[in-house]
C-alpha cells in the first residue's frame, strides 16, 4: 500500500507526517515519520504527542522522496547498535486496510451539556476528495449528536455499491446500529439511521477511542465544537 502524508503541525512548523489511508498517524515506539517540506528526502521523527492536525490534508505518497534518515540527538539511528552489541528494534503500528475504492468516514457529536447544545461534525474521504460538514443542531443529548453525525454522512454517499467503513468514538452509536442493544431513548431516530445505512452493500462501523491523536477523529470532534460554539450550520465543504 503507497502510504500517504499528512499536514500536520510540529511545534511552530508544518510538516508532512507519515499515516494511513484513513489519516490515522503511524507512529512507531510513539514516534511518526515527519518531512519539514515536500520532495525533502530528509526523514525525522516527532514524538506522536507534539503533533496537532494542521487541516486534515492527505497528500500522495510521491509527495516526498525515499528517506535519507536523520539520526536524533540522543537516540541511535534506526538499525544502528545499541550498547551491548544489540540491534534496536521498533514494532510499526499496522495501517489500516481498506477495500479498493471505500469511502471513509469519521463522524462525531459534541453537547455542551447533555443535554444542551449540540453539534455534529463529520469528516467523508471518497473518489472524489475530502468533504467536511460542521452542523449546529440545536438542543440536544451527546448520544444524539452521535447518531445524527452517522445519518449526515449516509445521506451524504451516493454509490451505495462501494464499501463504506465509518469510524466513531461512540460505542452507544455502534451497539444501538450494529449489536441489537436495546434502546429506552431515541428510537425514532435510531431507527432512522437504520434505514440509512441500510442500502450500503457492505458498511463496517469501527470504534476508535477519543483524544487519543486519530487525526481525522480530532478533526470530527473539532467541527463538532464549532458548531456548538457558534451555533451554526456549515454546509459540506469540498477539498481536492
């Protein structure tokens, strides 16, 4: 798989850092793979911690050249022997794998209060770029707002034929759609998202944890406060 880049901000600079399909980082021993401008050969690696999402934008792997690694001060290049006669090692954590031609999702919701205000943000990678949508729903529960950020991004797909997987911190969200729980509250509208997914030929919904550096779940989350905060809508924004 050619592994993208991702703008991200290191510090006081922008930097392109190494993720996956999904613009989940691929940190390795809590470090990812960064270049301090495109077609730079020159590799270095930032702690996963330091870096913030500087716009979500996915850029190709031929963006930047084979690496020309930059040894840390402090820490051995990669492969390089360690006291003692030993080869450093580091377990890559494995991007994510996707079928050909997904459209990618990452969808969440944020209430100020719960209930009080809330806001839904949603973040949908497909054939024809990245699309972004930052909604003020008004008065709300958090549980809502996380259900409604999954409805906005079905009805947002047209090809129901291509696989879809959907990403959200919400784990009510997964166990009412996907794991027969029972619902007391929100029926109507779980059922309505239900219908929603329905059409989808082959739609998984996959649990990522919150504020844990999945860059483009920090950017869901991040649309949904906006929405709070401003208590307004943004239509779906296009990027190429």
């Amino acid at each position: 798989m050619r592994v993208p880049w991702l703008k991200m901000r290191f510090k006081e600079s922008l930097v392109l850092a190494r993720s996956d399909e999904s613009g989940q980082l691929i940190s390795e021993e809590g470090r990812v793979e960064i270049r301090y401008r495109a077609g730079d050969p020159r590799a270095y690696r930032a702690a996963l911690r330091n870096l913030e999402p500087a716009g979500g934008e996915l850029l190709p792997d031929d963006t930047c050249p084979p690496s020309e690694a930059v040894p840390e001060r402090g820490r051995p290049a990669r492969g390089a022997k360690a006291r003692g006669g030993k080869s450093s090692s580091a377990s890559s954590t494995p991007a994510a794998s996707f079928p050909e031609g997904a459209v990618i999702v990452y969808a969440d919701g944020a209430c100020s209060g719960n209930p009080g205000p809330a806001g839904v943000g949603v973040v949908l990678i497909d054939g024809n770029g990245r699309r972004e949508l930052s909604a003020f729903l008004g008065e709300g529960t958090n549980n809502i707002a996380e259900l409604t950020a999954i409805l906005l991004a079905a009805d947002a797909i047209e090809d129901k034929q291509a696989p879809v997987r959907v990403h959200t911190d919400s784990q009510y969200a997964i166990g009412v759609l996907t794991k027969g729980w029972k619902a007391k509250a929100n029926v109507a509208l779980i059922a309505k998202v239900r219908a929603a997914l329905a059409p989808f030929e082959d739609l998984q919904m996959i649990h990522v944890r919150g504020h844990s550096g999945v860059v483009l779940n920090e950017r869901a989350d991040a649309l949904a406060v906006q929405a709070v905060q401003t208590r307004q809508t943004s239509p779906w924004i296009a990027y190429p």
